[in-house]
C-alpha cells in the first residue's frame, strides 16, 4: 500500500502546475496595478508616477530561485525587444526571499550579464507590505503584465516558460 | 557479489530473457524520457518540455541511470516473483521519488498551497515557504546522488533477491 501511495505521489508532484488555487485575493487581470513606490538596487526609488502610461513587467523573485534566475537569463536575452515596444521591466526580491534569504540580488542580477543594467530593467526589493499583497500565497517567480493603464492584463509566473506570452503582449503593447 | 551476478545470469540468461531485455528497454525508456524533463525541471519552474532546454550531459546521464536503473530492478524484482523484493522495491521507489523532488517542490506553488491547504496565514507562509523550497533548490545535486544511490542499491538488492530465488539456466548439456 505503502508503494502505491509513493507511486502516485511520484505520479502527481511533477504535474502539479505552478497555478495556485484560489487564497487570498492577490491583484487580479483587469485590476489596476497597486501603486507602490518601489525600492531600488541602486538606492533610487521608482515612483508610480514612473510607470504611468508604459505597459510593464511586474515579476516578483527570489535570488535563491532556479528558476527565478534561469528567467532572468531569457528576459536578458529579449530586453532589446522589450525596450523596442516601450516595456519596462522591474524585477523584484520578494521580501526576505520568502523566509530563507538567498545570495544578494546584486550578484543574482550579475549572472544575467551586461542586459541587465539596460535602462528599461529596474531591479528592486519589495518590502514586506508590498510581498503580501502582491504575492499573498507565497509564490517565487510570478509575474503580472500591466498594460499603459496600469491595468493588470495577464498573472503567469516563470518567463523561462512563458516567454511567448510576454513577447505577445509587448507586441500588443506597442 | 556473487549472488548479484547470479540473479543477472538467472533473468538476463534464462529461457525467459528476451521477456527481460523487452522489459529493461521499454520501462527504461519511459522513465528516462521523463526524468530526462524532470532533472533540469527546476530551472524552469515545474514540469515542462522547455526544461530540455537546460538539460545537461550530467543530467543526462543521471536521468538514464535512473531510468534503466529502476527498470533493471524490477526486471529483477520479476524474476524473483516478488519474493523478499519488498525492500528492493522500496529503496527503488524512494529513489525515483528523490529525484523527483527538486524539480516538483522548488519555485513550483506547491509548498504555499499546501501551506494554506494546513491553514497557515499569510505572514507564515511567506515567511516559511522559502525555507522549504530553498532547500530543494540548494541541495538538488545531493537529492540526485542519493537517487542514483538508492535506485543503484534497489538493483543490487533486487538481484540478490532474485539469486536467492530464481533457477539458473541449466547448462547445455
């Protein structure tokens, strides 16, 4: 019984999507983006204001993530692309990289290369207040696409994957 | 060591061994195709073919290890009509599982949710989720190696059971 039970839970864990069930209300397509000053690697602020009328790439990582950086590798790759069509990228450390604090986010932004310091990639960590609303079930490697409204268009998490996604709404964007 | 030969002489050589290879090559492939998404699956946040994209050769070589390993236990484990192969099948098992884990519980939402599924609040789970994916992101290679281990260890045990067990093939006369 015991083997059966291993089995299925072989069977079951690997197909377990990255979409969480519903929980608590995170922001929602077709909700405005929260307005939140954001924190900055370089110790400059990035205002709402700064935001305004550009679509955006709101992702939310942690440096201890795989997958978060593997991620940053592909967005790396296209940032040409997304500042082609007027998108703004602005990754952000979850705070406390959700409770197991990783390698510093300057070192993880290092790996991806020169693309990273392009102007249209901000690079930041989120607060503690700013964690729980944007990310209230806990999720590494979430994104939302905010359209020049600052609307929220798409939720989806790992750009690795999802990259077709992101590209379609930059070109929708332009 | 001798008894792992002759569980290998007494599955691989006996009248039924054609029944054996087909097994080893059919269930070896299968699960070698799956771990071959399944190793680099962390990198990309879950099961998905974009995984091959972040294959390595070391990975690879793990994924058929672990593939043909766990389907020459059971080809074993036949043999031996499951006679004393419990143990066999269980150390087997837990290797596959092992492996499984960095990629399915590491920057995948399964840890929160079953977090929120145990009633946690949200403070707790953004404070606890990172401490128990982190370390399937941190120790992925260690969980890879104990698989290959244990799988490795499953055939020697499956073969020794099978020894114990199974008739030799009688030499031509």
């Amino acid at each position: 019984m015991k083997l059966l039970w291993s089995i299925a839970l072989a069977t079951v864990l690997p197909f377990a999507g990255t979409t969480a069930p519903a929980r608590a209300a995170a922001p929602a397509v077709g909700q405005p983006a929260p307005a939140f000053t954001y924190r900055l690697l370089d110790g400059h602020q990035l205002a709402p204001g700064a935001l305004r009328g550009h679509p955006y790439l709101l992702w939310m990582v942690a440096t201890w993530c795989p997958s978060c950086q593997t991620g940053s590798t592909v967005v790396g790759s296209h940032i040409a692309f997304l500042r082609a069509h007027g998108v703004r990228v602005v990754e952000m450390e979850l705070a406390g990289d959700l409770g197991a604090p990783g390698p510093a986010l300057a070192s993880f932004q290092k790996q991806v290369g020169k693309n990273a310091a392009a102007a249209n990639w901000y690079w930041g960590e989120l607060t503690q207040a700013q964690t729980a609303v944007l990310d209230p079930h806990g999720d590494m490697d979430v994104y939302y696409l905010v359209d020049g409204h600052g609307k929220i268009v798409a939720v989806s998490g790992n750009p690795a994957v999802t990259w077709d996604a992101i590209a379609r709404f930059a070109a929708a964007a332009h | 060591m001798r008894q792992v030969f002759r569980g290998f002489a007494a599955t691989f050589g006996g009248p039924r061994r054609l029944r054996a290879y087909a097994l080893v090559l059919a269930l070896g492939s299968v699960l070698t195709a799956f771990y071959l998404v399944m190793l680099p699956a962390s990198a990309v946040g879950g099961f998905s073919l974009v995984a091959l994209q972040y294959l390595t050769p070391s990975l690879a070589l793990a994924a058929a290890a672990l593939g043909y390993g766990f389907a020459l236990a059971v080809t074993l484990n036949a043999g031996a009509l499951a006679r004393r192969s419990r143990a066999a099948g269980a150390v087997g098992i837990g290797g596959l599982l092992a492996a499984a884990l960095p990629g399915s519980l590491c920057c995948t939402s399964i840890i929160p949710s079953l977090l929120a599924a145990f009633g946690a609040s949200v403070p707790t789970i953004l404070g606890t989720t990172g401490k128990i994916a982190s370390i399937f992101a941190r120790f992925e290679s260690a969980f890879i190696a104990a698989s290959l281990i244990g799988v490795a260890l499953s055939v020697v045990l499956a073969a020794r059971s099978c020894a114990a067990s199974c008739s030799l093939p009688t030499p031509p006369s």
